[in-house]
C-alpha cells in the first residue's frame, strides 16, 4: 500500500508538467499565427509541429499514467 501512496505524489507532479505542456501548446500556437502573418513558412512549420507535440504530451502522459496506477490497483 506504501507503493500506491508514493504514486499519488508522482500524480501530482505529472499534473504539474502536463499544466507546464499546455502552457508551451499555448506559447507554440500563439508563435505559429504570428508567424503565418508574417508569411514564414519555415518557422511556422516547425512551431505547428511544436504545438502539435507539446499538446499530445500533454494529453497522453497523464492518461499513460492512469493506465499504469489503473493496472497496478487491478494487481492487488
């Protein structure tokens, strides 16, 4: 049972990083349509491609993680 409690404080800080995620989603998207104003291909590639990864990041480790603690409660 001590293991399931530390995972709660492991919970919290992917809580934190995945906050700290959509906050550089945000930062990339806002960058990208600066960047389609001023009609730069290169750069709004590659913060498209920064927006796109940070948001899947985002999403995807916190439900990652679910599963985990998800399985390992199932095992007990």
């Amino acid at each position: 049972m001590n293991q399931i409690a530390s995972m709660g404080s492991i919970g919290i800080w992917i809580g934190i990083l995945s906050v700290i995620l959509l906050g550089f989603c945000l930062y990339f998207t806002l960058s990208y349509f600066e960047h389609l104003k001023y009609d730069d291909d290169r750069l709004m590639k590659q913060t498209k491609m920064g927006a796109v990864i940070t948001l899947v990041l985002a999403l995807l480790v916190p439900a990652f993680f679910q599963l985990f603690i998800f399985s390992q409660m199932m095992s007990f």
